[in-house]
C-alpha cells in the first residue's frame, strides 16, 4: 500500500477523463463506504448530500459542460432566463471535442475555456440538505438526546455544511487515487435551471463543487492553475 505521501502526490485535478473505460459501480460504493467510516464530521452530522451522476448520465454532464464555460463570452443572464443556451458556445464546444487539447488560443473563437472534468463517468455534487441534519438511525441513538434537533437544522448564514463537505471531497479524493482511480474538483460553472444537475440544487442554488472520478486520459495535462504561493507566506508562528 502507498503511503500517505504518495497518494497525495499522486492526485491532481485532471480535465479529461476516458469515457470508455471507468471503475465499476461496486469500486466506487467500496470509496464511499470507505470515506463514510474514516473521514470525520462534526459531531458524526452530516449537514450535506451527495447526488452522484454515473455513466448513463452523459446528455446531463454534456449540458453541464456547456455552463463551465469560462471567458469574455459567458452565457447571458437573459439567456439563461429563456432557457436557451448559446449556440456559439455549443459550436466551440463541437470544436473542443475534435481537438480537447487546443488551448483556448488555438480555437477559431478564442473566447471560451471549459472544465471537462466534469464530463467524467462518474461526477459527484456536494449540496447542502434541505431538511433535518440528523438520520432517522441516529435519532435511536442514545447520545443524540442530548442535541437540540432544531439547532441541528439548515439556517441561513450557517456554512458548517460546506466545511464537512470540502473535508468529505479531499478525503474522497485521496481514497481513490490510492485505488488508482483519478479524481477531479470543479467549482467554475453557471446556474441553468433546464439542466438536471443544477436543478436539483434549486431553489437554494447551493452547489459547493462537484467531484469527478473515473481514469485519466494519458498524455493530457491537469487542468491550468495559478502560480503557487510560498508556504510561509500563510503561516504566523505566535
């Protein structure tokens, strides 16, 4: 087995991912039990929800693709209002799946980028419950007598949620690449009420980020980042 060190170094936040070739539904249920027992929570609460999109969902994360879209030409708010999306932007993206590896300067419209992490077999979305953080298991369990159930509710203002989700997502991460599965964060896209995968997240609009997993195309760069900071420029001794 890889030491910690290893799978940390190991993962990267990968763009493109093959669609023909992906771990089995079983690998993945294996990752996620494995997260649900070893990474923490506070107070063993769950205050987020993972909807997970598999292979059979490639019409949904194509429309998805299409709202990652970064640049000077992003889809309008009026367009997203109509429930139409801009056939420039599905043309370029015609044109990125002949050629994903041309940067967005060797495209004949160099106006779009797009985050095809999530086109992945499987994307996982990180939402916020909409109801009672507590299971109905739990609430058989002794020591939850003691919380008050209506503190432990969503309430406006409360990012708890988004901590333990950020900690699930990394931790879920890690897991896979010691199983040599890839995996892959995205936080960059727009709200399409018409989409299946935004939708599910409204009226609330509360998507922290999306986690891809499956198997890496080879030869294929991770996906562009800024200049890394020095450590200690982040770091006060007191």
């Amino acid at each position: 087995m890889e030491s910690l060190i290893d799978v940390m170094r190991r993962r990267k936040n990968w763009k493109h991912f093959l669609q023909d070739e992906y771990p089995s539904k079983e690998e993945i249920e294996i990752l996620l039990q494995e997260a649900h027992e070893l990474i923490p929570q506070k107070n063993n609460v769950y205050r987020f929800k993972i909807d997970i999109y598999g292979p059979e969902y490639k019409e949904e994360k194509e429309e998805f693709l299409l709202l990652t879209g970064t640049g000077k030409e992003e889809i309008s708010k009026e367009r997203l209002e109509e429930n139409s999306l801009d056939i420039d932007i599905a043309r370029e993206y015609d044109t990125w799946l002949q050629n994903p590896i041309l940067s967005g300067k060797q495209l004949k419209r160099p106006k779009q980028m797009y985050n095809f992490q999530v086109m992945a077999p499987y994307l996982l979305v990180y939402t916020e419950k909409d109801s009672g953080y507590i299971t109905p298991s739990q609430k058989l369990t002794f020591s939850f007598k003691y919380f008050n159930e209506e503190n432990l509710r969503p309430r406006p203002g409360n990012f708890e949620w988004y901590i333990g989700a950020s900690m699930h997502g990394f931790g879920l991460s890690l897991l896979a690449n010691a199983r040599n599965i890839d995996a892959s964060f995205c936080k960059c896209f727009q709200y399409y009420p018409n989409n299946r995968i935004v939708r599910e997240a409204i009226p609330k609009n509360k998507i922290a980020f999306t986690l891809s997993l499956g198997y890496r195309k080879q030869n294929y760069n991770p996906t562009l980042k800024t200049s890394m900071s020095q450590y200690n420029e982040h770091i006060k001794w007191m």
